[in-house]
C-alpha cells in the first residue's frame, strides 16, 4: 500500500469514526470532547509518518468505542460528574460572585467583555449568569430587563417555520420539491411570473402559504443610499 493510498484510507476511517461519534463530539466542546478529539487526531495522524496503518485504525476504533461508552454512562444523573464539571455561578442577583470567578480563574474585564458580546453592558440588570462546562456564558436577565414577549401584550403570532428551499446556486432541489407536492412546471412557471432566470438565483424558497421567495445575483437596490454601502473601496 502506498503512502497516497495510506492517507486516503486513513482519513475516511477517521471520518466514518467522526460520524459514528455523533454531531455532540465536534459541536458542543465539552472537557471530555475535546480530549477525545485530541486523542484520536493523535492517533490518525501516527501512520503520516509510520507505515502502522491498520494498528492506528485499530487504536482510534478503540477510543470511540471508549468514548461511546463513556456518552452512554453521561446519561445517568448519579455519574454525570464524572465526565463535566457542575456549572460556576458568575453573576448573582446582579451582583459578581468573586469566589466564582477566582475557581475558573476568568478576569473581570473578560467577564464584561463576554457579557457585552450577549448585549448585556451592567451586570446590575442580570439575574444569574454561569459559566457552563462547555466554557460558554449563559445569561438569565432580570424580568425586568428581559426581552418582551408576544404573550406579555397578548398578541397571537404565527407559527414559526423553516423555509423549505427549492432552489440553490442555480439548481434545482427536486426531493423538496417532491416532498412539497410540488413540480418543475410549477416552479418553472413561479420563476417566471417573478421575470428571473434560473442562473441567477441564490436561493429561492417556499412559504407554508405556498408563496415563492426568490434571491437573485442582482440587487433590488442600486441607488447610492445608505441602504447600498459596501463596506471598502468597492463604492
């Protein structure tokens, strides 16, 4: 086997251990993820610079079995610290917990710097903010503070939903079409209507009302207004 061939199948196998892990493995970064990705990025990386192919491949079965496993026991509440760490009180009641802070060794300024990030600039106004194992801030506003709900006015809002796309870069998506009863006549005669080309669609999607919503290459405002800045030298 050659060493062309050895990283192809070196980095298939990683990716079919990768998908066999689960999306939580490489999205929600906890301790444990990550030293499960640094370990097996170890370990596919060894026949790079060896000729052991299948015995990397042996060692990185291992650790995903061993990581399942561990996933699998993460499911009890009783085990649980085990593998993560309880979440650490910041912010309490808007006032800053010192002692929070010193455990996960995180500066003031950082704190403040990471609470602006969330839109929050006083920590008066904040009810309670942790820091989660996953090393992300989470914020709870005092109800004061807190963004105003359709149910704190009364007011019935629609259900929210997600534009089925039926059109990307030009081409033509037939399975949504196809799980929307829909056809390319159908769609063909909407993109006409609109007076588009096909070529020149970015996106194109479909409202539950069945209304077709089309983006183009080409911008609906060419004025030289506010609404047509191009940050650069573009203008």
């Amino acid at each position: 086997m050659d060493f062309l061939t050895h990283n192809i199948l070196i980095f298939v196998s990683g990716f079919l251990f990768l998908k066999f892990t689960g999306k939580k493995a490489i999205s929600q970064m906890h301790t444990f993820d990550l030293l499960f990705i640094i370990v097996i990025g170890n370990s596919i990386s060894q026949p790079l610079q060896k000729s052991n192919v299948w015995v990397a491949i042996l060692y990185t079965l291992i650790f995903v079995l061993l990581y399942k496993f561990f996933m699998y026991i993460s499911l009890n509440n009783k085990l649980r610290w085990i593998l993560y760490e309880s979440p650490t009180v910041l912010i309490r009641n808007g006032d800053i917990d010192r002692k929070g802070l010193k455990k996960v060794r995180l500066p003031v300024d950082e704190l403040l710097a990471q609470l602006r990030e969330k839109g929050y600039s006083d920590t008066k106004n904040i009810a309670i903010a942790l820091l989660e194992d996953s090393g992300k801030i989470s914020v709870i506003p005092k109800e004061k503070y807190r963004p105003v709900q359709p149910n704190d006015l009364k007011l019935k809002v629609q259900k929210e939903y997600i534009p089925i796309p039926v059109v990307m870069d030009g081409q033509i998506l037939d399975h949504n079409l196809k799980y929307l009863n829909l056809n390319r006549d159908w769609l063909n005669k909407k993109i006409h209507n609109k007076n588009a080309d096909l070529k020149d669609i970015i996106l194109a999607t479909v409202s539950p009302s069945g209304t077709l919503f089309i983006d183009t290459n080409n911008p609906h405002n060419e004025d030289k207004g506010f609404y047509s800045y191009k940050p650069g030298e573009d203008n």
